[in-house]
C-alpha cells in the first residue's frame, strides 16, 4: 500500500520531470537532472514532514537530507555544474555512441523521467515513515550517527578530489608532467571511490528510518535505494572504463583497491601502485 504522504509528491515528481525534459530540449544541454539532483530528495523529505504535522523522525531525516543536499549542491557548483556549458562530459561519449535519435530517446526515457523517479524513490522512505509514526528510539539514533559519519567521509572525499584536480590543472597549465592522472592517495587509498560507497550507504540509511518506523524490512521503499545502488554500479563502469581508455595504468589500481568496499590490503598496495606510475 502507498501511504498517503506519497500522493503530493508525485505531481511534484511530473512538473519535475516535463522542465528537465523540456529544458534539455531547448537548450541542448543533459544534466538538468543533474543539477537538480541534491535538490528534490530533500524537497521530498521536507514535503512529507509538512504534510504530517512534524513527526520527530521526519524532521531528524529533514535535516539530515538537507545537510546531504547542501554538501552536494556546494560540490557541484564549484565544479561548474551550474554554468552554462556545465554538462556531464559522460553524456557527450553517450551522444556518440547512440547518435542524434537514440540519444533523445535515451533522454525521453533515462535521463528526465527515470532519474527524476529515482530521486522521488530514494526519498520514499519519508513517506513510509510518516504513514507509520512512532516515538523515536536506539535505532534512529544510531542511523543518525551512521548518516553523520557517512556524510563526512563523502565530505572529505570531495575535498581530496578536489584538490587533486586542481593540482592537476595548474600542472597542465604550467606545461609540467603530470606523474598521477588519477587519485590513488587519501580515502582513495582505500577505495577507487569512496564519496560513491558514502552517497550509497547515505540512502540506505534513509531506507532504514523507515524500517524504524514501521518495523517492517520487505516494503516497496527497498526499491529506492537498491535502482539507486544499481545506477551507481553502471555509472561506476562507464565511468572507470573512460579511465582505462586514457590511462592503462588504471589496470593496476583496480586490481589493487577495491571500488566501493576497502579491502584489507588496499591501501599498501595503492602505495605499491603509486610507486611504479
């Protein structure tokens, strides 16, 4: 049964839907999505709260979506997401391999409706929460202090990229050899990406408020974060395939560091790697 506090999210979830569509046609720019994409799950969450007078678990899982869409929001706007021309460079490889006509279909299908239906599931658990109150207890507590800690790894990853990529540009400015074209150091000593492990487990998290609440663990709501978990192991691919094309000694580093999850000897042997690049 969908609760009732999922009903006005789903007109919000359409509009969405038709302004990226119509947005990416007019403009002939993709990532619309993307850069409402830390925006809406909070609206979702903030929305839910609202319409069931401030339950104190929705307002916990209000605050702690909107400190995720801040963190996200600031990360994508420094990296130009925003600016005019700020379009995924993925969508760009996309665009060649499917041509004019298949692209826009991938886009009438993929990139507005299902990614938008994404983020409206990702937040679902808001609702089932809501449509199920109960008084907080130990297990909100603890998926707080799991959300917190998650958050500010994903914090911290987005700094050592940062960083990385700017060290690496003002290299290329400057004309001087670039000895590592990819991060291996930090967090990334332990994971090839640990801000995607974080971004993951955040919405597990979420998932388990509503587990919380209701007491139950097989709800449609576990379809939220597992499309999310399988649009990040396919993102994940394509995304570390465009690697491997450009730098052969990406090979190594993926047989040496886990992609989400660390392995026990990831990080000397990341060292190991680093040492021969």
């Amino acid at each position: 049964m969908i609760p009732a506090a999922l009903a006005p999210l789903l007109p919000v979830c359409l509009a969405v839907v038709v302004a990226c569509w119509l947005l990416s046609v007019v403009t002939r720019e993709y990532s619309w999505v993307d850069r409402i994409w830390s925006v809406m799950p909070p609206v979702y969450v903030a929305i839910a709260t609202w319409q069931t007078g401030f339950q104190p678990r929705l307002v916990l899982m209000t605050a702690l979506t909107a400190a995720w869409g801040v963190r996200l929001t600031f990360n994508f706007w420094r990296k130009g997401g925003y600016a005019a021309g700020g379009e995924d460079y993925r969508w760009e490889i996309l665009r060649e391999r499917l041509g004019p006509l298949g692209f826009q279909v991938f886009n009438a299908t993929f990139i507005a409706p299902y990614q938008n239906l994404l983020l409206l599931l990702i937040a679902a658990p808001a609702a089932w929460a809501a449509a199920h109150p109960a008084p907080l207890g130990p297990a909100d507590l603890v998926l707080a202090a799991l959300f917190v800690a998650l958050l500010a790894s994903e914090t911290v990853a987005d700094e050592q990229q940062w960083r990385f990529h700017r060290r690496k540009a003002a290299l290329r400015e400057r004309g001087e050899p670039i000895e590592r074209p990819f991060l291996d150091e930090g967090l990334f000593a332990w994971s090839r990406h640990p801000n995607y492990a974080c971004e993951i487990g955040q919405w597990w998290v979420v998932w388990g408020f509503g587990v919380a609440a209701s007491g139950v663990w097989l709800d449609w709501t576990l379809a939220g974060p597992v499309l999310l978990t399988l649009l990040f192991d396919g993102s994940t691919r394509f995304t570390e395939a465009i690697t491997l094309s450009k730098y052969p000694s990406y090979a190594v580093y993926q047989r040496t560091t886990g992609r989400w999850i660390p392995r026990p000897w990831s990080r000397s042997a990341s060292a190991v790697q680093r040492g021969q690049s």
